[in-house]
DNA sequence: CGTAACTTTGATAGCATTCAAAGAAGGTGG
DNA sequence: CCACCTTCTTTGAATGCTATCAAAGTTACG
C-alpha cells in the first residue's frame, strides 16, 4: 500500500532522480545542461555562452508532435516518460520506443522533413525544444557540439538496430526478459533503482512494442514471476534474478544460425524436462 | 537459359546501370560525384574541390568490414550488392539490410568507435571510402554537406523504423511482399527494371533478414508465384502484379490496431474461401 | 561426374494469437 | 463515500501460423 503511493508519486514527480541541476529553470535550459543530458559519457564542460533553450510541459495523454506535422525541432526529454507511435497506412499503430530522460525525439524527421510517429506522454514531461538549425549553427562555433550531433545520431542508430534483433531473433519469452533488462539499465542510468521500478505503460504498449499480443506480455510475466525471476504487481516490477533473465535471451536460436553449434538445445531440454508436457507450460519451461 | 545468362552476367558486372558517370575513376572518386551518389534528391550542384575519395574493391564473399573493427570510415556503395550481418554473443546471426549503390554503411559505428555488423560482399563492389573526420572537416567549407551528412543519417533512421514496422507487425507473407516491393523500388531507383530482377542473396539470407525461417521464404515465393502475382525462377523475380502484392501489406493487423476498422476481416476471409481447410493453403489465401 | 550448397516440398509440432470471460483498478458523479 | 463505468489485466481453451524435421531435387563447381 505505503510502497504504491510512493511508487505513484515517483512517476509524476520524478522525486529521487539525481542529476536535477539545483539551479535550473524550468521555463528554460542552458547549454551546458543540455549536453550533459545528452552526453552519457560527459567528456569536457562546454562553455556556457548564454544561449537558452525553451523547456516545453506535456501533460498525461498530451501529444507532444504528431506523425506528418512539420519537423520544427528536436525535443530532449529532461523528465518523465513517453511513447513514440506510429500509424502505418492502414492505420494499425506501433509503439516504437519509450523515450524518458536523456533521449531525443525527432531524428528520423528531419529527412522527410515531418515527425514519423506520434509523441504522446505517458506522464508529466519536461522536454527541452532544440531548434534543429539553432543547434546545427552552435555546431559551427561551439566545439564538441557537432561530434555530439553525430554522435547522438549513431546512438540511436545502434538503439533501433538492438529493437531489430528482438524483434528478428528473440521468442515472446525472451522479449519480454529483455524489455525488462532494458528498464531497469534505463532507470538505473537514472539514479533509481535497478531491481525495482514502475511501468509506465500498459501490456498493450509494451505489446506492441515487443512485437506480441498484451495477452502473451501478461502470460510471460506471470510465467517469469511463477519461476520466481520477478515479482509483478500491476505496474510495478521487481528483478530478483536479472542473471537468470540474460540467460533468457542466449536461449534462442530463432531464425538463422551459423554452422557452429551442434548442441541441438531442443531435443535436449525435452528430454532434461521431467515435467508432463502441458499447454502454456512457460512457467515450467523457464523454471527447468 | 539465354535469359538465365545474361542476368547472371548482370549481376557481376552491374550493366544496364545508367548514371555511371563517363569520366569516372574505379581508383577514385571527387566530391560532387561521392554527393550525387548519396543524394537521391539532388540539389544544387556542388563545386569540384579537388578532394577525392579512394574506391575499395571487393570481391565476392570478402568482408569490407567486421563487427569490432575499429571504426574508420564510411563506405558508400558505388556498385556491387552486400549484406550486413550481426553476430549476437551467443553466435546467432542476423542479416540487418542488403546495401547497393548508393547505400552508405557505418553511420551506426560512429557512437561505440567500431563497426556493429560485418559487411560481406555477395557480389563484386566497389565501394567510396570516405573516412568520417575528413568529410566532417569538409563539411565547415563545403557548404551542402553537413546537411547531407545529417539526412543521410535520418535516413537510415528512417529505414530502420520500417524494417520494425515490418518485424512487429506484418506476416511472414507480407514480409515477403514487403521485401520484394523494396527491392523493386530499389532497382528502379538505380534505373534497372522494376518488375523483373535477380536477387544477390540466398533463402536463408532473405529469411534472416524478414525475422522468417529460409523454408517459409521459400513456401511463400512458391504460393504468390502460384496465385500468378509473381513469377520465380531461382534467384530471378519477376513482379506480375505489384498493386496485390501491396495490398497484402494492408491486410494483417497484428499486434495493436486501434479502435477503428471493426471490419473482422478474420471472419469473412474464412467464410468467403470455398476451398477445404488443409494445412499449408498459402496460395489459396493469397488467390482468395 | 561427384560433391557441396541451395532450394523445394511434405508432415508434424509448438508457440503465439484469437476468442472469451472474469477480476481488479481508477475515475466520475450522485 | 459509494455505486457505476471504463480501462486494464489475467487466465483459459482452441485455432493457426510458422518452425522443425526430413528428404528429394536442382544448381554450381571442382
């Protein structure tokens, strides 16, 4: 119950996140602090030249850019959470990323010259607008601005390329396994705890994220909490064996291998099991 | 076997493909030509400075590039096709995208410091080597190629949103129509036939890269090839008709859809199919 | 000509979806 | 403050799509 409050007002507030700079604004950001925001691994302070950036409120269910509005700026996420959806032709939607503090939205629009996918809070947010010509003109006169850009870009590059690999070569089991990894890296690059943290999301979103239906999220996380890896209850999850949880994800052989690895896994594990077989025996199968 | 003939011979050499320059160089290329070659929407013309760019051959087979290798330099693909290949820690592999000219490779490398993917030649390439410091230095004169560098960026952001949008939401079926239609348009672009062309890579190399097994590649080009919306011989392709191929994307409704569209297209497809349940009746559904 | 790599096709099994329904949580208005 | 409604979540049973296992056919190549 006292746990729960907490919980809920963590997730508006963001109480408890550290590198909240005591002298900040919330009407405005200076450059400085917006590269720190950016930079994961902070190489030398930059100069502070004066130059402000505009801080923009999203409440609950607001949309911060809608997919085919023209692509104005950049918008760093400095507190909260949201989800990146886009809506293909025939109007199925798909949940693309969970941007929380530190991640940038926008950087596959700038091509096309529109915003991709729709940028909807899932709580209050704080999200600093970054002109795009604005910040792409610092380049030119501030060092380490540009190596940042560039930087900023491959990072996401390498992000979308780890949602491939899930999404091409990972079972529902070991999705959901990784989602929760990546949770709780994120949250742990925040400040907050690594083993214990709050969705922000329903099993839809995290569904459609993953690549699944919410009903094989909700089965997964029973199964994974039935074999006492996690503990869930409703948004709030809890790791009590991430090694277990990795080890998931080395399990698959989905698509194409190599030519090494004749371990034959599956003949294997049906033999090691002593358990009868049963549908949506997940539980049993990670437990083995 | 006369037609088998030559496309084989097209293949290795790329004939047939306009836009080669007249007064180009295989040992070099110059700046307006690298631009031209990454710009598909050229604009302004950019001034002949001088610069060049060394070419990279590689033959069949031959890797331009392995994951972990210290990052040097893009390559842009000037002809030739390849694949990029992951290796996951455990040694699964996974084909990420099959680059050909004008494709740039690397962009995702510049964050971690080294490549993410190897590169493997599946036919003769030549490829620009265009190390990044020296066309990011190029960029503060030259004016035009920052702003390429960045779209060439959100490109391929861009490229890899549709790649999930493909893994999360389609059918193996449509994942295969999915891939032949990009490969059409693809063609196309580098002037070749858009309805009839040969692909570089195996089953299994199409399957790893539509998160499918190399039998359901196969199993779905025999059922569109039998519902005569293509036609298959070997590698070769032929495109009958490309309108039901994309209406075979707008169909499936995976994971999330919204609230709309209660058409229960499930339901009427089963009642309106005259043909007996039988296992295996891809073609049937796609004639349906 | 024989071997290795690739492709096709069939039969079977398994995992995830679909359909269905009940339970829990959160918000609203009386 | 509680009834009511909506949204979210969980769980079950059955179907279906794709993987797996297996084998034959084809092509390429030495």
């Amino acid at each position: 119950m006292q746990a729960k409050l907490i919980s809920l007002h963590a997730a508006n507030s963001n109480a408890g996140i550290r590198n909240v700079d005591s002298n900040c604004n919330w009407a405005s950001v200076r450059l400085p602090e917006l590269m720190a925001l950016l930079d994961t691994h902070p190489s030398e302070p930059v100069a502070d030249t004066g130059v402000t950036f505009s801080v923009r409120r999203v409440k609950p269910g607001e949309t911060l850019c809608r997919a085919g509005d023209a692509f104005e700026a950049l918008y760093v996420v400095r507190s909260g959470f949201l989800k990146m959806v886009s809506l293909d032709p025939v109007g199925n939607e798909q949940v693309l990323s969970f941007p929380m503090r530190g991640d940038v939205i926008g950087l596959s629009s700038l091509e096309p010259g529109h915003y991709t996918a729709d940028a909807i809070a899932l709580d209050s947010c704080h999200v600093v607008v970054v002109p795009f010509d604005r910040i792409a003109n610092l380049s030119r006169s501030v060092p380490g601005i540009e190596r940042l850009l560039y930087t900023t870009f491959s990072r996401e590059l390498a992000r979308r390329q780890r949602v491939i690999r899930l999404l091409g070569m990972l079972s529902a089991e070991a999705r959901v396994a990784a989602f929760l990894l990546d949770m709780s890296e994120r949250f742990a690059r925040l400040g907050c705890s690594r083993s214990s943290f709050v969705l922000r999301m329903t099993r839809e979103e995290i569904g459609s994220y993953l690549g699944i239906k919410l009903e094989t999220v909700s089965r997964t996380l029973s199964a994974l909490a039935s074999a006492g890896l996690i503990a869930v209850d409703r948004r709030e999850v809890t790791l009590h064996d991430a090694p277990a949880l990795r080890s998931i994800l080395e399990q698959r052989t989905e698509p194409g291998w190599g030519r090494r690895q004749r371990q034959r896994r599956a003949s294997t594990d049906r033999s090691a099991s002593t358990a009868p077989v049963r549908p949506q025996a997940a539980a049993a199968r990670i437990a083995a």
